[in-house]
C-alpha cells in the first residue's frame, strides 16, 4: 500500500439463518491500519493522491474550489444504477458549497488487474484510467465501481467500499451484485449503492475527526473515525433494514453532529 493513504471501508456482516442465504446485515466500517501517511509529492497530479481527509475544506467550501466534477469510472456491466447516480448529486448539492455547480462525468474503463482486487491494485486501476482532477477552480473526484470484490472479504463479512485517497474511493459494485443474487427476497442496489457512496463520502469529507475538525466530542474512542451516534451515517457498525426494504427512507444519513462538524468546516 502506498504510504501516504489512509482508507477506510464499509463492510457488511452476514448472518446466516435456516435456509435464507442473507438474514440480518449490519454496516460497519473496518479499522485499517493507517500506516505512513506521508503526503508524495512528487508524482503527476499530486494534489489529488494526499491522504485521506486532507481535501475536506476543498471540498466542502467555496474558498478555493468553486465547482466539482465527480468521476464514474465502471467496466461494463457494472455501472451504478440511474437512481443511485441522481441522489448522490442531490446528496453533494445538499452539503457542498459549490456556487459554480457540481457536474458527474462517467468513464467506462477496462481494468488491467485481476480481481479480487487488493487496495494497491485499486490505486492502479485509479492510475491507469483516471481522467479527472483539480483544475482551475474545479475539484475533482473519482469513483471506481469495480468489477471484482475487495480481497479483504472474509467469511461473512465483505467489504462494499473504501475511501483510501483525499480524492479518490472504491465501490464494490460487484458484492452489491453477488448480495442481491444470493437474496430470497431481493435486494434494492440503490439503497445499498448509496448508503455506502454517503458514508465514504462522508470520510472524504474529512468525517469523523480526520480533516474536519470536531465541534462536539462525537468521535468513537473505539472505532476512531467514526461517530458515536447509532444512527449516524458515520457510526462504526449501523444494522439496518434497507435489505428488506424499497423505501429510500432507509438510506441513513448525517446526524445533527456530523452536520455541524460539516458546516464549520465550509460545508452547507
């Protein structure tokens, strides 16, 4: 792993009852090792390759970046759904002070790498195929929805995304797809898709404690970057009924906390 990143990722935990291939599943992020966190200074487009968290108040304000451009990058077949695609713009527009606008640009790539994919082989795959970055008074993201699962999996528990970049995460579009063929009752991927683009977005926004500074002591001493509050986008390990629910009310969001911490830093 490159020593400058820090990730964090959201996994699912299975639990397996009677015949049903899927009982109840939890969200929760596992504790990586931070590691080095070095910035590297001296590789093309650097300003986009920092540790995780760095790029918070870029991201949040307009006090250098005006406008965001988010990347999708996705071989085929695995791109995320329309729906999923809609809310994650009305979820950045709801929080990001962005007066020039926020615009989302897809990039269907074929990744070089053999999954599963371990986190080095995600960053080049980043490497390799992405195409959007800071310019001018425009900051960039990117997303990759991959095509294989994380290789952290482990029983039942998968990975279904991480932050690992100030700029940059990874969607398991693949284990959304494997979930829901392995449902009795069906999985709704938008629920899912955007409960997990939400709470990595939340790290890249520097939550909880990792470039946006506290207002309130809401920091999981157990699962540091993460907030106390159970019900809380950001909280460690939220279990929810979005797997057997069609409602878009399910999708967690933001507590009142993390909110705050979000406005002072820049952000709406």
């Amino acid at each position: 792993m490159h020593k400058y990143m820090k990730r964090t990722s959201l996994r699912f935990e299975k639990a397996i009852a009677a015949l049903l291939l899927i009982g109840l599943i939890g969200v929760s992020c596992k504790k990586d090792d931070d590691g080095d966190n070095t910035p590297q200074q001296t590789t093309e487009n650097s300003a986009n390759k920092q540790p995780l968290g760095t790029s918070a108040n870029e991201l949040l304000s307009a006090d250098e970046f005006t406008s965001l451009r988010v990347e999708l990058a996705y071989p085929d077949g695995f791109r995320p759904t329309q729906e999923t695609i809609d809310l994650i713009d009305d979820f950045l527009e709801a929080r990001l002070d962005k007066p020039d606008g926020i615009t989302i640009v897809e990039n269907r790539i074929e990744p070089t790498q053999t999954p599963p994919y371990t986190i080095n082989e995600i960053v080049a795959i980043e490497d390799e195929n992405r195409t959007v970055f800071n310019n001018g008074d425009e900051i960039g993201v990117y997303i990759f929805f991959s095509d294989g699962n994380s290789s952290s999996n482990s029983g039942s528990s998968v990975v279904l995304g991480t932050a690992y970049r100030n700029t940059s995460m990874v969607i398991y579009e693949k284990t959304f797809m494997d979930l829901a063929d392995q449902s009795p009752t069906g999985i709704n991927r938008t629920l899912i898709e955007t409960s997990t683009l939400r709470h990595e977005f939340g790290h890249i926004f520097g939550l909880v404690n990792i470039g946006t500074p506290l207002t309130s002591d809401h920091e999981d001493p157990d699962n540091n970057r993460h907030c106390v509050v159970e019900d809380c986008l950001m909280y460690f390990q939220t279990v929810t009924n979005i797997f057997n629910s069609s409602s878009l009310s399910t999708i967690p969001d933001f507590d009142e906390l993390c909110i705050a911490d979000l406005q002072a830093n820049g952000g709406l």
